[in-house]
C-alpha cells in the first residue's frame, strides 16, 4: 500500500503499526551509536550500503530486548559483528546496487581501480567468513575501537586472552590476504 | 629473566599498553626476542586496520526515520529498500496509467488530476515483478517533498496553503498533544527513451512492440503537494495517529497523445496482466488515481466521508487501518494503529 503516496517515499510522514520497539530510549541510544554500528557492519562487509541495512536489523532487534543503556555499546557492537558475519554466510549480498553505486564513489577514481577494490573487498569478506567466529568478532570488535576489558566482557573471554586471539586473527588474515 | 610473555600481551602492547603489566613491559623492553615479537604484532595490526576500512559517513536522521517506519514483524530487507526509493516513480507509473485524455502539441499540459483514488490490488509477487519506470526511460525527481516537523498547526496551514482538519474526539488510546509537519511540493517527470526500453526487453529476452513515433523522447511530468499532516505519538515515539492532507497528484505532458503513452505502457512485458486491465478500467477520465494494494498485507473496501467516495484499507493482522478521499483537489488520509470504524469515525468528525 503507497501511504507515502501523497507525500512521497523516504521523505514521508512515517506510520508504523504497533511499535517496533518496546523502548523509550531506543532513539537516544540509536543516535549516539548509529555510526559506530555501522562502522563495525562495514568493516566486515566493505560497503556502506550493506552495513547500514545490517545496523537497521540490530536496532529493531535491540528495540525489543531489554539489554541495559549502559551495555547498549558493546552489545550492539557484537550483534552487528555476527550479523555481517551470517550476511556473508549466506551469501547476501547487493551486488547490483553495488554495482550501481560504485562509479560514484570519489576514491575509486576510474573502472580498473573499481575492479581492484571489488576484488579486495570480496577477498576480505572471504577472508573474515573463513576465521573461527569468536576470532573474527573479536578482531572486528578491537578494529572498531572497543578496549580489550569490553571485548572479553562482550564474548565472555578473559582480558589475558582477548590479546591471544585478536593476534590469531590478525596474523591469518594477514597470511591469508598476502599469499 | 623473567619467561617470555604470550603473543597476546605483545599483541596488546601495540595498541593497549597500560593494561600490561609492568613486569611484562620490562621484560619485553629487555629482550629481542619479545621486541621482534611486538614488532611483527604491530605489522599484522597495521595490516588490518588497512584491510578493515571503515567509512563514518552516515545520515543519523535518515537512518532513525528508516527504523521508525520499519515493519515490526519484518526486518528492513533489501527488498523494501529497493522499492522505496523508487516509490516516486511508482506513483508516477500509477498517474500515467490511470489518466487518459487530452492530447496536446508544445508546452506542459494537463492530463490527469485526481478526484478520486481506487485501490488497485497488486500481489506482492507481482510488485516484485514490476519494472520501475527508470527501465523505460529517465525519471527525474525535480523537487522533494522535504518533510520537516513544525511548531503548530498554523504553521503547518501557512506552508502547505491547506486548512488542517481538526480531530473533534481522538480514539481511545490515542492521547497527548499533537506534533505537526509540512511538506513542500513534489515533482517529478518521466521521459521514455526507446533504447532503455529495448535494453529491457532484451535483458527479458524479448523483443519490445514498436514504439509509437515521437514517444521517444516525450515527457511527463508528475506534481503532488504540499502538503501537512498532524501526528500524535505513541509513548515509543512511533506515530499513534495521522490526520494528513495535501494538494492531489496531477500529472502534465508535453504533447504525445496521452493514450499513445498509456497503450505502450500497458503493451509492455513486466506488467501482470490483471493489473493491467484494472488500470485499463481507470482510463476514461483521467481523474482516478490507482492505489496499490497487497493483498497479503492490506484489504480495502470503498466508503464514503462526508458525501465525497472514500477508500478503507486495514492490515490483514487487524493493527492497522486508514482511510483516504478526495475532495476539490485535496487528499485527505487518516491513519493509525486503530480499527476501520476508529479511523472512520475520526475522518467523519473532522472539523
């Protein structure tokens, strides 16, 4: 049904059923970490595009849990980790609209680099998806800014081993990525 | 010598060297062997991080009025993205194709004001199935709608130009003081480019039917606001109620026969053919404007507000309900987490 019909598409009034979610503090959460969801989304996935539509999935996810404001951070962290992690999984994928965006972007300035950075991207993607799971969430969760006491505590590690296997991760993608 | 520290705390010397303990540091500081160990820790480190780019460039506001709409029972897909952005040209396909009539040579003329809106059921499978114009020809979104929170209702009348309808008894649930918004004008134009049509057609593996002479190159032009709306809130923020108004689509051409256009468009593969022929029955005054309708999401029946014929659509899980009319060039909605009767009541008792 176009109820956005009389004012058009993303710019419309928005009507939901029912609330999605069951918090009051669900926009004040959303608007302090929104980016850094995303940011954690992108690095495994590599596009922007792509990370924001799996930062929607946490958020309504986290909108109907009960999960502390004071916890809100690494927990949305870790769900956006694994939540790119099974987008590569299972294969989800927009290619096309990668495809389509890709002339666009300003660091890719002409189609032989466009490939090359495809290329590299799907590699990395390839690369993280072949990693132990706790090894590429905790590598990911280290790169996105998170200290190793909110890692260990996000994957219930010790601190001591939070190191260990941020060192794993790094050391085979590295291996995996240069051969 | 103390023993050899683990990988893991060489590696957290690289980026978290207070939380080592001071043993470890001095012994590390003292041997090569643990040196090189941080050094190449260091190496793989700065490896990924180049590896792992992260872009910070992200539109918060848009991102929360995304989740804000988003379906509860439904996680936002690739699906409902792609076919939101092109919902202009959605609409816009609809006006083309429920107006008829006037031909004229050389400047913008009108075709097709609504007066009226009819539900056209359209299967979600089918809406899959479905080309957006742009498969046809260029579609240009000339001037947003821009959507904006306002102070007040007379705020809300000054930059729309329309008369706010006031609720006279709000539905029980729905409580607290109203928040209002104005939108600008939209407008949009679609000009149909043989060779996309043929490019199409090929990627179907068909061949597209002959294109009428001078289609190619011919313009539409579609205008709906401004418009306002009165919101009230549920206590999630999420809208409890809607009264809205805005100035009806109407749509221009610069001079094909309206029904040239039309006929092509219908003759194109992509379009379920049951849809067709309920547009088809659209066509004689130019004056209906077709409104899509999943069955498996919505059921509408006609009725009427206040004299003018009036179109109820309810969710099929019974959430939600909104009705929507037409009277002297205004569309007029209200909708809300409420029931068929709630909605009709209101929109009844309008003032």
């Amino acid at each position: 049904m176009d109820l956005a019909l009389a004012h058009g598409g993303k710019d419309s009034v928005a009507l939901s059923r029912r609330s999605p979610v069951a918090r009051d503090d669900l926009e004040q959460v959303f608007r302090a970490a929104y980016p850094r969801v995303v940011a954690v989304a992108a690095r495994v996935l590599g596009s922007r595009d792509e990370a924001e539509d799996v930062a929607q999935e946490v958020f309504l996810t986290f909108g109907r849990s009960d999960v502390p404001a004071g916890e809100a951070l690494p927990w949305l962290s870790v769900a956006a980790a694994h939540t790119a992690l099974n987008h590569i999984r299972t294969g989800k994928r927009r290619a096309g609209r990668e495809q389509a965006a890709r002339p666009h972007e300003a660091t890719v300035p002409d189609v032989a680099d466009a490939v090359v950075a495809a290329e590299e991207r799907r590699r990395v993607r390839a690369a993280l998806a072949r990693l132990p799971r706790k090894q590429a969430v905790a590598l990911v969760l280290r790169h996105s800014g998170l200290s190793y006491a909110e890692v260990a505590a996000a994957l219930d590690l010790s601190p001591g081993s939070v190191g260990t296997t941020v060192r794993r991760a790094e050391s085979a993608l590295r291996k995996e990525l240069t051969s | 010598m103390t023993r050899h520290p683990n990988d893991g705390v060489l590696r957290r010397l690289v980026d978290e060297p207070l939380g080592v303990a001071d043993t470890d540091r001095e012994h590390v500081a003292n041997c090569p062997i643990c040196t090189e160990g941080v050094a190449m820790a260091q190496k793989d480190a700065l490896f990924t991080a180049e590896a792992l780019p992260a872009e910070a460039d992200v539109d918060v506001d848009a991102a929360w009025r995304r989740l804000a709409a988003a379906d509860p029972g439904r996680a936002p897909s690739r699906t409902r993205r792609k076919w939101r952005s092109p919902i202009i040209a959605g609409a816009a396909v609809g006006v083309l194709l429920a107006g008829a009539g006037a031909a004229a040579a050389g400047d913008w003329f009108q075709i097709f004001r609504t007066e009226r809106i009819a539900p056209v059921t359209v299967h979600q499978a089918d809406l899959m199935a479905m080309p957006d114009l742009s498969s046809w020809g260029d579609v240009e979104i000339t001037s947003r709608p821009q959507i904006h929170p306002v102070g007040d209702a007379a705020a809300a009348e000054k930059e729309s130009g329309l008369d706010l309808p006031e609720v006279a008894e709000l539905p029980r649930g729905v409580t607290g003081e109203p928040s209002y918004q104005a939108g600008k004008r939209i407008s949009a134009s679609f000009t149909f480019r043989a060779a996309k049509v043929a490019a199409f057609a090929q990627k179907q593996g068909e061949t597209p039917p002959t294109m009428p002479a001078g289609l190619d190159g011919s313009s539409f032009r579609l205008t709906a606001g401004p418009g306002a709306a009165t919101v009230w809130s549920s206590k999630q923020g999420v809208p409890s109620m809607i009264v809205a108004r805005a100035v009806a689509p109407t749509a221009y051409s610069t001079g094909v026969p309206f029904v040239t256009a039309r006929d092509y468009l219908l003759s194109l593969s992509g379009l379920p053919a049951d849809v067709a022929a309920q547009l088809r029955r659209f066509t004689a005054d130019g004056t209906t404007l077709p409104l899509h309708v999943m069955p498996e999401e919505m059921t509408s029946e006609p009725t009427d507000v206040g004299g003018a014929p009036a179109t109820l659509l309810s969710s099929s899980d019974g959430v939600m309900s909104a009705v929507v009319w037409v009277r002297a060039g205004t569309v007029t909605l209200v909708a809300g987490s409420l029931s068929g009767d709630e909605v009709l009541t209101v929109a009844r008792g309008l003032r």
